[in-house]
C-alpha cells in the first residue's frame, strides 16, 4: 500500500460505500455458487486473501482483482459500459460548445511523397 495514497486509506464515503457493497455482492455470487476462496483464487490465478479483500470492498485491492472475480461468476459484461463516453451526459454537455459546425477550407492535397 502506498503511503501517499489517500483514496486507498481513506477514501470518499461514496467510494467505500460503492466498494463495500461491490464485495458483498462478490460474496453472494461466490456462496451462491457453492464456491470457496480456494476454489475461486485458483482460477483466478489469486491469493485466497486477494479474494477476501475484494469481499470486504477493500480499496487496496487491485482492480484486476475485482474484474476477475466478475469475470469468474459470468457478470463481466456490463464493466466495458462503466465509463463510457456515450452515456456520458455532463463531459458531452461540456464538449458540445467546442465541436465545430463548420470546417475551414484546407489548401490542395500535394500527391508530391
């Protein structure tokens, strides 16, 4: 863990709170799968502890940690529309008074490499 890092000692309560529950939700998926920490770190490739971690929504833990665990249970594929720009109302609202209308004209293309 590194010392500087204050997201990972003492993050927003969201952020903990979002983790926390991450974990739990991760719990659930393995016990209702009837799987142990053993048998989900080794396909994995993970410390059993790595795995308790992410149970407990530990933010020390690494991200792959989390998506792994996602991944194992089958619930990965809604991880690719966490950020993404599409549905992403107040950076489109903000970029949209800089896109162009128009563009400039451009002097002839030279076909002279």
């Amino acid at each position: 863990m590194t010392a500087n890092n204050t997201l990972s000692t003492s993050p927003p309560y969201a952020v903990e709170r979002a983790l926390r529950q991450l974990g739990a939700n991760l719990k659930t998926a393995r016990l209702r799968r009837n799987l142990t920490l053993h048998e989900v770190g080794g396909k994995l490739g993970a410390g059993v502890r790595a795995i308790a971690d992410a149970e407990r929504g530990k933010p020390t833990t690494g991200m792959a940690v989390y998506a792994g665990l996602l991944w194992a249970y089958d619930k990965l594929e809604g991880m690719a529309e966490l950020a993404d720009p599409a549905g992403d109302a107040e950076g489109l609202a903000l970029v949209e008074p800089r896109e162009r209308a128009r563009s400039r004209t451009s002097k002839e293309l030279d076909n002279d490499f």
